[in-house]
C-alpha cells in the first residue's frame, strides 16, 4: 500500500503530465489516502479534468474537491451567447433531445433541468456543457423519467459490471427499488468506483444512483 507521502507525488506527477490541467495554483494534500486538491483552475473544464486525473491514480480511498474557478468580469451579452451556445451543442450532441433539456445561466454559472430517459443522458449533458468555454460551475438538475416496464433492472447491471471486470465488482451488492439503485460492497480503486456507478446510471429506468461502495 502507497504512503500519503508517495501517493501525493503520484498525483502531482498525474496532474502535471495531463496536458489539459495547468495545475501551477492546484495543491494536493494527503491525508490517509484521501486526497485533497485546493486552489484555483481557469475553468470548469480544467476543475473536471483534474477530478479524472486524481481517479487515474491508484491508492486512494477519496477524493475532496475544493478547487475555485475565479469570477472576472463578464461582457454585456456574455451568459445569452453561452446559452446560445449551449443549447446549439445539446442539439449536435448524439444521443440527446435538445428540447427535453432547459438551460439558464447566470454569471457563467449553468443549470441544467428537464427530463431524459437514461441516465448516460443526463451524464452527456453535463460532460458536454463542462467542457465549454466560459463555464465556471454546472448544477445538473436533470431528471431521469422512471419506466415500470423495465425488467430487473439489478440483473442488467450485475451482467455490465461482470463484462467490464468480473474480479473487481464481485464483492457489490446491487439493491434496486422504484428506480433507485444503491451500490454497496468494496472496490479496489477510485476508478472502479466510478465505472461501477456508470454501468448502474447505463441501465434504462434508472432515476438515482446512491453511491455507498468504500475504497480498500
């Protein structure tokens, strides 16, 4: 098992190989493998690209994000071309029905909410708004409607987690009830972790993902 000591320069040495990351007022603290980044990032875009850099990284149990995106002023019109420019990208984005997504933004700060039928679609929205330039914060309302016409919605996401890696997700208990599916058990990274939430928001019907599974 790492140190906090050699884990934090695993993760110093992660944020600054990604070149999508100017990680120069990012600080990384370790504190029994949870790994704490503070300061400041250009946008939001870089905030999320540091949150995957860290999940790269083998040998922590958490991760506490108290990275800022710093205001600066803004031009007159500057939140209606980014919401222009939002609801033009949900548009070209596959997968996604423009007109069940509502987009407000103020001071760069973008809600997203409305309806969807799955949860990856709820996740793409997010993914591609985050990306954009201008965004400093998006607060992700979006709802994923429930269908009573899914069967077992439990068996559809053990046979995901078995495909993707049968010896990691062997020890996650799946409980589903009205379209909630909480995860329960171990994992063996912060990567897994994640991969295991995203096979559960993947299956049809899905409304809530609640996030019970610990690190070893």
């Amino acid at each position: 098992m790492k140190s906090d000591e050699a884990l934090k320069q695993d993760v110093e040495g992660e944020l600054l190989w990604d070149p999508q990351v100017d990680a120069a007022n990012i600080r990384v603290n370790v504190h029994e493998r949870v790994v704490t980044l503070s300061g400041t990032v250009p946008d939001y875009a870089q905030k999320l690209a540091a949150q995957k850099a860290v999940q790269r990284v083998a040998g922590s149990r958490a991760l506490v994000m108290e990275l800022d995106v710093p205001e600066r002023p803004r031009a007159r019109h500057e939140d209606e071309d980014l919401a222009a420019a939002i609801v033009l990208a949900l548009r070209w984005q596959a997968g996604l029905a423009e007109k069940d997504i509502r987009v407000e933004v103020e001071r760069g700060c973008v809600t997203l909410s409305g309806e969807v039928d799955w949860g990856y679609q709820r996740h793409a929205a997010e993914k591609v708004v985050g990306a954009m330039r201008g965004v400093v914060g998006v607060a992700n309302q979006i709802v994923v409607r429930h269908s009573d016409a899914v069967a077992d919605v439990a068996a559809q996401i053990s046979a995901a987690l078995a495909r993707r890696a049968q010896r990691e997700f062997s020890r996650i208990d799946i409980d589903v009830q009205h379209g909630v599916v909480t995860l329960t058990g171990t994992v063996a990274s912060l990567a897994e972790r994640r991969a295991a939430c995203g096979a559960a928001w993947a299956a049809k019907g899905v409304r809530q993902v609640v996030d019970r599974l610990v690190v070893a």
